[in-house]
C-alpha cells in the first residue's frame, strides 16, 4: 500500500483510576503490528507509566490473509469500479463506515498491494481516498488475531524478539544512571523479566473473558489521512485489573481484544 509518511504501529498502555483500570488504545497503519506488553501488578502499577516508552514497534508488512491479493492494474480497476458503488461513499471522503469495515473485516475485498507513484498518480482524488481508507482498514483488520491460540502466539513470540533487547536497554540505562532507580526500573525490569521466562518456558496462556465488567473491547477502526499519510485507529481495550488478577490466581495479567474473538486475558 503506497500511503505518504507512514509512522510506526503505536500502542499505549496505560493506568486509570489509580491502578485499578487499564485502557489499551491501538493506533494501526497499513502495517500489522504488535506490542511488547506491560505487566499490571499491584506493586509496580504506579511506575509503570514510566515503562511507555519501552513499548516496542514490532511492524511487519505481510499482505492480508482475508482477501486474495491482486496485481497493480488489478487493484486500479478495482478502484475505480469501487467509486461508482454507493458501498464506497464515505470512503471517496476520506472516512469508513460501517459497510465499508464490514466488508474488510469479513474479507470480501481482495488486499489491496502497493502502487508505484506512476500507478497511483492515475487515480483521482476520490479514488486515492478509497485507496488509503480500504488499506489502512486492511492493514488493522489483518492485525487483529483470528483465534485465541493465534491470540496467544502472536504475543508470545513478541516477547521473545523484543523483550531481550528492552530487558538489555533498560539494564543499561538504570546502570549509566539515565533511569532512575526511584522510578521504579528495578521493578519494571524484573516484571519484563519474568515475563520473559514465562513466554520461554510456555507458562502464558489465554482465556476468553465474557464478563465485560472484567474486560471491555471498543471497536472504533476509524481512518484519518492527515495531508501527509494515512492512518487509522483500531481497537481500545479497558479492563479492571485487580479483578482478573483475583479471578485468575495471579499479578501477572494482560487483557486484550479482538473484533473476532472478543474480550481475552493472558495469564502467567
């Protein structure tokens, strides 16, 4: 997808209410992404909004599995036969709606591929926004696991790229002087840590929350091109932590969503 100024996936975890809530906010471009994820505990939960910055942008560019994938002259075709369908109105302006994340999500649209600036220099302005609104949709819709397993993994195998490297960083940092050990660091790191451990010794599993009382999944998908490249903001997720960690038997938890498999929580 060619779409001007892409940033990084961003993902913010962050504490409410003193500690006792957590709000995750997803803002997705075309590119999948993942986070390395904060561990909530009682004892750690006021540092960890010092930890934010050691969310890690784990962005890959694989083309979506809900749609089969088309050719360049394919994709403008598509375009433009799209733009004469009511179906795509919102999206000639820039915004999705409902129809339009419907058929995304259900993967009734072939993938949109890249296009060359030649390519995309062909399409008119109502086309190009139908370009930007359907692949950035594609992009975020692709992200969001389809099974709870695929849940499970996909943060698994997160951690084991990213976390070695942040546990390496921040142990620098606090030795150089640069984090504060009043900050709280130590406690970050050891909670990193033993999330660590756990994803390598397969400790992590998931389970599917009803009760959204206990964890609470907002679909918003919203798309937003702001002259210099197109992006799109998913799902948020708000969860009441000491309850899971009541329900569950342990500190370390981690609530997420998906607008396939709904409300889950990752325990270790």
């Amino acid at each position: 997808m060619r779409v001007g100024g892409l940033s990084g996936a961003e993902i913010a975890l962050r504490v409410l209410t003193q500690g006792s809530k957590a709000e995750t906010g997803q803002v997705g471009t075309l590119q999948q992404f993942r986070s390395a994820a904060i561990d909530m505990t009682p004892s750690t939960a006021a540092a960890t909004s010092s930890a934010l910055a050691a969310i890690h942008d784990l962005a890959s560019g694989k083309p979506s599995p809900s749609g089969a994938a088309m050719s360049s002259a394919d994709a403008v075709d598509a375009v433009k036969q799209w733009a004469k369908s009511g179906l795509f109105h919102a999206a000639a302006q820039g915004n999705a709606d409902d129809a339009v994340r419907a058929a995304v999500k259900d993967g009734k649209l072939p993938t949109l591929p890249t296009l060359d600036d030649a390519t995309y220099a062909v399409l008119s302005e109502p086309e190009r926004k139908i370009y930007g609104v359907v692949g950035v949709l594609q992009g975020m819709y692709d992200a969001q696991p389809k099974t709870l397993a695929e849940a499970l993994s996909s943060h698994v195998d997160a951690v084991l790229q990213s976390y070695p490297e942040a546990i390496a960083r921040m142990q620098a940092g606090v030795a150089d002087g640069t984090l504060k050990e009043a900050e709280g660091w130590k406690g970050i790191i050891a909670d990193y840590q033993q999330q660590l451990d756990a994803a390598r010794s397969g400790k992590m599993e998931i389970h599917s929350v009803d009760d959204k009382a206990q964890v609470r999944e907002i679909d918003e998908f919203t798309v937003h091109d702001d002259g210099v490249g197109w992006s799109g903001r998913g799902l948020r997720v708000e969860a009441d932590i000491p309850a899971l960690q009541a329900k569950y038997g342990t500190s370390h938890v981690l609530p997420g969503a998906s607008p396939y498999i709904g409300a889950y929580v990752i325990t270790w």
